[in-house]
C-alpha cells in the first residue's frame, strides 16, 4: 500500500510539474503571439523601374532598401490594375481569381469577386490571427460601383477601411470611410489624397489599441492624371524621358498591335512623353514623404523594431518605349518588372536578392509573418520570408514563373482610331492604339540557366514572341522564327502546365 500511495504521489508530482510546464507554453504562446511582427505594405499605381520610376524616391530607398532588402528581379504576373491588385489580394495567378481586366463585366471588384475571392484574400486570414487591418486608398478600379454594392460594401478582412471609388484621383474623388461616404474636393491641404492617406495613417498608428496590425497605404501615384503637390509642380524641370532601350524603336517582327505604332514619333509626341515622365516623377515625390512620415512614427512609438514595411507597384509602366505612348499591358520587361523594397525585424541592411519574386508571392509572405500555413489556402504565390531571413537560397526557389493578361477591346470601335475597327481601345489621336482583344497572351519568364521570355497569343495567327533577355535585355529581337524548335515545344509544355496550376501546383 506504501508504494502505491508514493506511486501516486509521483504521479501528482508529475501531472502538476505537466500541468506548470503546459501553462508555461501556453503563456509562452500567448507571448509570441503578442509579439507577432507588424505589417505595412506601400502599394503604388503605374510606378516602373525599368525607365527610371524609382529616381524620385531617394527617402524610400534610404529607410527601406538600404536599411534592408532590394528586390532586383521583382515582377507582376499581370500587368493592369484590378487584375494585378487582385493578385496581391489573393496571392493567386489571374486565370485563378478570373479577374480579367478593369471593368465590371472583366470581374473587377464585382459581386462574383466579393462572393468568391474575397473571402480569401490576405487580409481575412489576418483579422482571424488577432490583426487589426487598415487601408487607405485604391482598392480595385471598380469598388464602390453601384451594381457591385457602393460604398456600403466594406470589403472582407478590413478593421478599418478608407477605400477610393473608382480609379486613381488626386482631388474630387469620394471615400468609403467604414462604409459611409466621404467626399473631397480639391483644396490641397485637406483633400490632395496623398497626403490624406498619410495622416490617417499616422491618426491609425497614433490611436493603435494593440498590435499586430496590418496596414496598407495604396497612393494614386504615379497614375494619370498626375496632379503633383503644390510645393512639387516645378520639380524636374529639365528631365525628359528616358531616349535609350527600345524608346522610339518600331516593334518590327512583334505582335500586330505592338507593330502598329508609328516610329518616329512626332517632336510633339516626344514632347509629350517629356511632360508625363516629369509629371510622374513629381506625383511620387508625396510617396517619399509619406515612407518617411511613417516610419517616423513608427519609431516615435516604439514599433519600428517589430514592423514589416513593404514597398511596391502594381505594375510598371512605359512612356514611348516600341513608340507605345503610355500605358502599361504589355508582355516587356518595362511594364511587367516592379520595385520591391523591404525592412523588418531579422532582415540584414543593404542586401539585394536576384530570386524572382512575383506580386503573388506578397499575401504568402505576410500570411508567414502570422504565423498561418499558406499550404492550407488556395495561394498559388509562396513566402519569401526564407530568403529574407536566409533560412535558404536560390537553389530552392522558382527559376520561372508565368505572366498572363486579357486583353480589353471596344466592340463598337475607338473614336480615336475608327480605321481599325471593332476591337481595339486605348488609342491616341495618331490612331496609336495600346490595347485589343486579341491582345491576349501568356508568357513564360525564366531566369535561370537563361534569361528567357515566351510567349503566345490567343489570336487567329497563335502569335509567338521569343526573347533572350541575356543577349537582348531590350526584347529588340523576336527570335521564335530562329530559335531551336525543340525549345519551343519545350517552353509551349511548360506554358500549359503554368495555366493549369492552382495552389501547390504553381509552385512545385
């Protein structure tokens, strides 16, 4: 009986030495989830890095590239605003979230989107770990439509949401204040929508509760119409749009709406294209304070230690680049290359990364930082926390990726080009025209062993284009005629199979 009585006192002994050692992890848990990192992301509208869109941002590249991580080869597997945003909101390739182009019927921001893509985009997973969420800016070039709910539809995941209706504006534009309108005139000390977004954030930051937080700052710029501050309208005043590369170059041997454009430009084309690229850089120059002024606060309060700050576009952009005026959806490096910079607890200063990452990769990676298993969502993108903490390296990463785009066409015509007929839309007075249906493709990008781009067309002709960017790194040359017809079958097998990934699938 004495032995059982002391067997059972061991026993007790070891339950309750259990019970402490669990209650030890469990504060040990609570503790780390109180610790979980912060998360900023800067978002920014038509920014390139190709033809110079970072030049501007001398305070974003101090505080978050060269405190840091730069990303060299960072892209956007679509190359438009309501797809690619879609994208980073889903971490999914476009035939995945189907988000097709800007408009309603292209499933921007529509009811189907809020039914079905919504409820999966990062932020949700975030709010259920514990995050307050903020927004403030665009959101999708369709939010606050009346057929898609208005501005009484607050989109899923969202603590505190300030969402711009419509497209990017810098003045008279309305807001969706947590579902109730706010409108904005054009007085610049209350209304320009930089700055606006700037000092609601610092407003969120100054009245956090707790953290973690996710917030995300999605500034008009660099996006027409390109309204600048008023203390920045008489910056750069002698540059002029970059004239090397492809600039002013007939896209000979490329898809037919690339080959219509008109080479030479006209002295007041060039002229033209001078004012946008100076007019851009001035809008970005309130982006730069903005980077500062958070950050700033940030530190003021003692949470820049423990905050992840994110920076870049939703896509890059072109300004006379195979004589296209401007715009972006196009398949080159100009338009499909972004800048990403980013700082935060563990990261080295000063590093630069070659792996590709892609905007599908941002909501993986924010979703690592909370500790959530991206394995359990439908993202196609992965974390690159890996590589930023140098638990890997490139061996383990993708070599090549994919990059889609729809192309959007008037079927009744552009008023500017009626010569072409049905199909076309984006055209200019000189019946230039940067968009078709039938400007409708699918790349396959690889950078490792050899810089390459594929490319079909979903045309009456199944268009190829075929670049290698080691030897061509301005896609001068279309070599699918030329190229080795084994590497063609090879990349146009690699193609399908991107197009029919989800998921783990996309990233195997």
């Amino acid at each position: 009986m004495e032995s059982f009585f002391n067997h059972r006192e061991t026993l007790w002994a070891l339950l309750i030495a259990y019970l402490l050692l669990a209650a030890q992890a469990a504060e040990a848990g609570d503790g780390r989830r109180k610790a979980r990192s912060n998360i900023i992301l800067i978002l920014t509208d038509d920014q390139d890095i190709e033809i110079g869109g970072m030049t501007p941002m001398k305070k974003t590249t101090s505080l978050i590239g060269q405190s840091g991580a730069t990303f060299a080869n960072a892209f956007t597997v679509t190359p438009l605003c309501c797809p690619s945003r879609s994208s980073i909101l889903t971490g999914c390739y476009p035939h995945n979230h189907l988000v097709r182009n800007n408009s309603l019927d292209g499933n921007c921001s529509s009811p189907v989107w809020q039914k079905f893509q919504e409820p999966f985009t990062f932020p949700v997973y975030l709010q259920k770990q514990g995050y307050q969420t903020f927004y403030a800016g665009k959101y999708l070039n369709q939010y606050g439509d009346p057929k898609a709910g208005g501005v009484l539809h607050i989109p899923l995941g969202w603590t505190y949401w300030l969402g711009l209706v419509g497209n990017s504006k810098y003045y008279n534009y309305t807001l969706s204040a947590n579902g109730h309108e706010e409108t904005h005139r054009d007085r610049y000390e209350e209304d320009y929508l930089t700055d606006l977004i700037t000092n609601r954030s610092l407003q969120f930051l100054t009245q956090l509760s707790r953290p973690p937080f996710l917030m995300v700052l999605a500034p008009p710029a660099a996006h027409s119409p390109w309204t600048a501050a008023p203390h920045y309208k008489s910056a750069y005043s002698s540059i002029k749009a970059p004239c090397d590369g492809s600039f002013n170059v007939h896209g000979k041997d490329k898809h037919w709406l690339v080959r219509q454009a008109k080479t030479p430009m006209s002295n007041t084309s060039i002229e033209f294209l001078d004012n946008v690229y100076r007019e851009r850089w001035q809008t970005l120059l309130s982006v730069d304070d903005m980077v500062a002024k958070v950050l700033d606060q940030l530190k003021s309060l003692g949470l820049l230690n423990s905050t992840y700050v994110f920076y870049t576009s939703d896509h890059g952009y072109h300004t006379g680049q195979f004589s296209l005026p401007i715009d972006k959806r196009q398949l080159y490096e100009f338009d499909i290359r972004v800048p990403l910079l980013v700082r935060g607890p563990g990261i080295k200063p000063n590093r630069t990364y070659l792996e590709p990452i892609l905007n599908i990769d941002l909501g993986p990676t924010f979703l690592d930082i909370a500790g959530v298993d991206v394995s359990q969502t439908p993202m196609d993108g992965q974390s690159f926390m890996p590589l930023l903490v140098n638990k890997t390296n490139n061996r383990s990463w993708r070599s090549d990726f994919l990059v889609q785009y729809t192309g959007e066409g008037r079927t009744g015509g552009d008023p500017h080009c009626p010569a072409l007929g049905p199909g076309v839309s984006q055209c200019f007075p000189d019946c230039v025209c940067e968009d078709a249906f039938n400007n409708t493709y699918a790349c396959v990008r690889t950078l490792s062993p050899i810089s390459l781009q594929y490319c079909e067309f979903a045309d009456a002709q199944s268009f190829v284009e075929v670049y290698n960017l080691t030897s061509d790194p301005h896609q001068l040359l279309n070599v699918a005629k030329t190229v080795d017809p084994s590497l063609l079958e090879q990349m146009n097998q690699r193609l399908i199979k991107f197009q029919a990934c989800s998921g783990a699938s996309c990233r195997s």
